[in-house]
C-alpha cells in the first residue's frame, strides 16, 4: 500500500502555518497579561511601601483586585492576620502561594516550547516528503520538463524554511515572555517577604 506523500507534504506545510498562527496569539496573549501584570506590580509594590506607615490590615485592604498577584497577597496577609498560622504554617502557605503564582505566570509558555522544539522536524519531514514525491514522479518518468523539477525542489524546501522561520519566531517570543514571568514571580516572592509579620 502507497501512502500519498504529497498530501502528507501539504498536511506537514498546513500544521506548520496552524503552529505560526498559535505562536502568534500565545505571544500576543501573554505579552498582554504581562504588560497589566507588570502595572499591578508596580501598583503593589507602592502599597506595600506604605505599609511601614500603616498596619498591615489597611494595605491588605487596598491589595483588592481581579488579578492574580493582588488576589494571593490578600490571603496571604488575611492567612497571617487571622493568629492561628504558627511561623512554620505561615512559610508554608507563602511556598504554595508563590508555586501558585508561578505557575498562573508562566501559563502556556509550555506551548511555545513544544511548537519551537517541533517546527523544524515538521519542516524537515514536510521536505524530505515532498522531495520524495519529485523524485518519485522523476523516477516513473512523469515529469520530463527540468524547471518542473526545480519548481518540485523548491515546493519541498518552503516546509524547511516555513519549520525555521516558525522555530525562530517561537524561540524569541518564549525567551521574552520567559523572562518577564521570571520576573513577575520574583517580583511576588518580594511582596511575600515583605508583608510578612
């Protein structure tokens, strides 16, 4: 049984354009969430600057908001502020409150790295099929004009290109939103430590 490799070709050159249009909106998705992320770090970190004029309960009531950072340092404080945490239950509930905002933050990074770590085999599988399907037409003496050829070669070799182009798209957008979500749980990790009682 033959498989038909140009259709395998094209379904590799489809997959390829699908993984490019998915980069896009994942970079754009959370280039976005960082940016507003990045604002309401700077908001926190002026609240908590005047927490040294203030007791702890006034800032943590001004720490109200839908988003993530704002939402874990309000329980942190409310968990310190109730009295019945002991120092060690209250370092614990920090921990799972950074690995939570850490993991909110770097939400689907994971995609770009596996699109990133694929495209270049899926270019090189769409190549080496579309090569194999000019070859083949060669060989069964089918195409006899030389720039049908060439044009074949060249058809083959776009899945090659379109796999780098989206494999170097990917890598700097996830290098880029890898290190602001780097630096907005570390940015987290300095509010835990300085609301801490």
């Amino acid at each position: 049984m033959e498989f038909d490799r140009a259709l395998f070709h094209d379904i590799s050159i489809d997959a390829l354009y699908a993984g490019l249009v998915l980069l896009f909106f994942v970079i754009v998705e959370r280039a976005l969430t960082y940016a507003y992320l990045g604002l309401r770090a700077r908001r926190l970190a002026r609240m908590i600057a005047l927490k040294s004029g203030g007791s702890a309960g006034a800032v943590a009531h001004r720490f109200e908001g839908g988003d993530v950072l704002s939402r874990t340092l309000s329980e942190y404080v409310d968990g310190q502020q109730a009295g019945t945490m002991n120092r060690a239950q209250v370092e614990d509930l920090s921990a799972a409150l950074f690995l939570e905002v850490d993991e909110r933050v770097s939400a689907r990074l994971w995609i770009l790295d596996t699109i990133v770590t694929a495209a270049p085999l899926l270019g090189l599988l769409g190549t080496i099929l579309g090569n194999m399907d000019t070859f083949h037409a060669l060989s069964s003496g089918g195409i006899s004009d030389p720039a049908a050829v060439s044009h074949g070669i060249a058809d083959a070799l776009l899945a090659t290109a379109l796999g780098i182009g989206t494999a170097l798209f990917g890598l700097l957008g996830h290098n880029i939103l890898h290190r602001q979500a780097e630096g907005l749980s570390e940015a987290f990790k300095g509010f835990l430590l300085r609301t801490t009682s």
